[in-house]
C-alpha cells in the first residue's frame, strides 16, 4: 500500500529517523513511529537512545526518516515537542509539512510543482469527455453507446518568474469485471525560470493559484496535491502541509462560481493579471481567500479581513493614498457598476469605515454610527465589502464593467447583497 494511502488510513508509519545535519551518523538513528494528520500534522515518537539529538525545545529541525520499507521522508521545520526520561528515552518531534519520496531541506531546490485543488478542475471545467454516439432501438432502448476521451489542450501562461500549465489529466481501468470508469483532472504544473526552495516555490505558485481559485469559486477550496521534482537530479517527492481539507463537490450547473476559467476574456491575460496583483499586494488577497474560505461563518475577524484586504489592495495596487473612505469610493468607481450590485452606497461605504475602526481600534465609531448600530449590521457590511472586492478582481480580469454587474447579480440572485439597513 503507498506511503500516503497509510497515511490517509490513519495508520502508524515504522521506519529509523535522524537529524538531516548528522545524515552520515549511523549510530544516531532512532526508531520510530511516525503518524500524519491534516489537522494536526505530522508527529514522530522516537526511542532511545538518542545519540547525538538535542536536549532542549528551542530552534527547527529537519529530520529525515525511512520506513522498514524502505520509503524516503523528510519532516521540514519541525520542533522537539516533548523529552521523556526515567524508562527507555523517548523524543517526540512535531511539524506542519511532510516530504515523501526524498529526503531534503528547506534549502533544497526544485525544478516543478504540481498542483491541483478541490475545485480545480470544476472551475476549468475541461474533462475531454464526449458522448458523441449511440442507438436506440424503435421502443428506445438502448442497444450501445459509445464514449470517448480527448486530451482538451494544456493552457499555458507565461509569468515573469516562470511558467504555468493548466494540464488536464486522465485515469482510466477496465477489467473482467461488470464496471469501467474514466476520470479526469486538472493539474496546473508551476515551472520557475531557476530552481526555488520549497517555501518560495509554495508562496509563489501554490499559493496564489489557490486563492484565485477560492475567489472565483467564492467557496472553501484548499491543496488536495502538491509534488514537486527535478527531472535533471531525478528527484520526486509528495508534498503533505497541515491545514484545512476541502473535499471536491458534485459537479452542478448553478451560480455557485463568481467566474470560471471559460467565462475569462482572455485566459492566459488574466491568470498573467491575477499572478502579478498577487506579488504587488502580498498578501492582500490571500487575506481576501482566507476570509471566504471561512465558508459560512461571518464574524467581525470575517470583516477585518476583508476590509484590511480591500484596503491594502487600494493602497498598494492602485496607489491610492487617501483616507479610507474616500480609497473606498475610488475603488468603487474603479468597477464602475451600480452601488445596487454591491451594495455600497456613500452612506454604506461610511459604515464600512466606521465598523472597521470600531472592530481594529474599539473606538467609538464615526461618521455617527454607534457602536451597537456597527455590532448589529457587521454582517452586512461583510458582505458589501466582498462584493465591492469581487467586483474589483472581475474588472482586473478583463470584465468590462456591463459584464460584472451582470456576473455579480447573477451570482447574488438567490441571496442579494443588502442595500440599506434601518437603524
């Protein structure tokens, strides 16, 4: 069984584990266990004697592992959580990102990264997947029927650092058995014009393109894959990070997505677009992502996020210096669509202003707000500044302006963004 399927299973990994620094000590490895959650990351428990590992709980480590069968594993920037003594010695090493496949460093640098998300290959939206024939006989019964798959074309987006790939990908079985299946995916393969270490590689492509996808899909999404490699050194290895897990949803015609890839007027300028605004104003979008994929809940940290991404994306992206309200109401012109689409009216905008201020600094709101009118109605100001935000992003993406009041009120159609409140 793989290494990750275990994993996934919930089961116990056996292997000898040391410090990547003492790689050439044979008499510092240590037995172990080593168990992966998403919630919790990953935690190995070593037995004495502990020849040569540390002896307090400060600093990171990098420790590398193989199980009895023979798996490479690397556990990057992980700390000693606890020391056990009186019996048989006991180290006990915890961490948020697991390497299988290789044993690296948090210097080590790779060529690729391969990624896909939840809701990846929904928002593409290509499968290759036909059903182009079949027959019926005169009381329309089927008597066959033909399916057939086509690799949709790879779409590539040249960045200043490097390059993207949008690859579909397909995995099929058929047997001596009464079912066969085809299945299809998108994977975007991240190429840097030079080697990048793991950290740089994630928050430069993986990051980003995650985000993109949370906000077109204005739903939780998070990295279901993640593999990087190095064809030149023959270096592969799986990429497990801690964190929330997103499953993939049933695929349904609906106005669940705020845009999908085929909505985009032009593809490779948008993501091109979208990968340079990420840079500018790091990390005001994936502030922005963060805040929905909180999913349903609202609160005032919802709409601190929001705001303070809102608002680093006008100071930074559109260089715009002036106070609050006034960066708001440019921003609002910048979308250029009715304020019955987001919601933001003068009056509206102001107790954007006014909640914010309450919620960062709790002090007594302006513009003559009081503070339980702000508590009372930060949902609904959460909301306005989402849309205000989404509405932003689409006219980035190339929407005119015509275009995203329709995407947004078609978006809103079962739930529309509140215009006025009463006091």
């Amino acid at each position: 069984m793989p290494v990750e399927t275990e994993l996934d299973a919930g089961r116990q990994l056996l292997g000898r584990f040391w410090l990547a620094s003492a790689s050439n000590d044979p008499a510092h490895r240590a037995a172990g266990v080593l168990n992966w959650s998403a919630a919790d990351g990953v935690v190995a428990r070593l037995i004495g004697p502990l020849a040569g590992w540390p002896r307090d709980l400060a600093g990171r480590l990098t420790v590398h592992g193989e199980t009895v069968d023979g798996e490479k594993l690397s556990l990057i920037g992980c700390r000693i959580v606890s020391i056990s003594l009186g019996g048989v010695a006991t180290l006990t090493v915890s961490g948020t990102t697991l390497l299988l496949g290789d044993h690296a460093t948090a210097d080590t640098r790779w060529r690729t990264s391969v990624i896909t998300t939840a809701n990846l290959h929904e928002w593409s939206g290509e499968t290759g997947l036909q059903v182009p024939d079949w027959d019926l006989t005169p009381t329309g019964h089927t008597t066959r029927v033909q399916m057939t798959w086509e690799v949709p074309d790879t779409r590539r987006v040249r960045l200043p650092t490097g390059e993207l790939s949008f690859s579909p990908s397909m995995d099929t079985k058929w047997a001596i058995a009464p079912k066969w299946s085809i299945r299809t995916g998108t994977n975007v393969i991240v190429k840097p014009k030079r080697t990048t270490k793991l950290d740089v590689l994630y928050r430069t492509g993986a990051a980003p393109l995650l985000s993109l996808i949370v906000i077109a899909g204005d739903r939780p999404d998070s990295i279901t894959s993640e593999v990087v490699g190095d064809a030149k050194s023959h270096r592969r290895a799986r990429v497990l990070r801690s964190g929330k897990v997103v499953s993939p949803r049933e695929w349904r015609p609906d106005n669940a997505h705020l845009f999908t890839a085929g909505q985009l007027p032009d593809f490779a300028t948008a993501v091109e677009r979208w990968f340079a605004m990420w840079a500018a104003t790091e990390p005001a979008l994936g502030t922005f992502a963060e805040a929905i994929n909180a999913g349903d809940t609202y609160s005032p940290g919802r709409f601190l996020q929001v705001v303070t991404a809102l608002e680093s994306y006008g100071r930074r992206w559109h260089k715009d210096k002036r106070i609050l309200l006034k960066l708001l109401e440019g921003l609002r012109a910048y979308a250029g669509v009715p304020v019955r689409s987001t919601g933001c009216t003068r009056r509206n905008l102001k107790l954007i202003v006014a909640s914010r201020n309450f919620h960062a600094h709790l002090n007594q709101p302006n513009y003559g707000f009081s503070s339980e009118f702000v508590q009372l109605t930060t949902f609904e100001s959460t909301r306005r500044a989402t849309a205000l935000m989404q509405a932003c992003i689409l006219r980035e993406l190339g929407f005119s302006a015509r275009a995203t009041r329709k995407m947004l009120d078609e978006h809103y159609r079962n739930w529309p963004v509140p215009m006025s409140t009463v006091e």
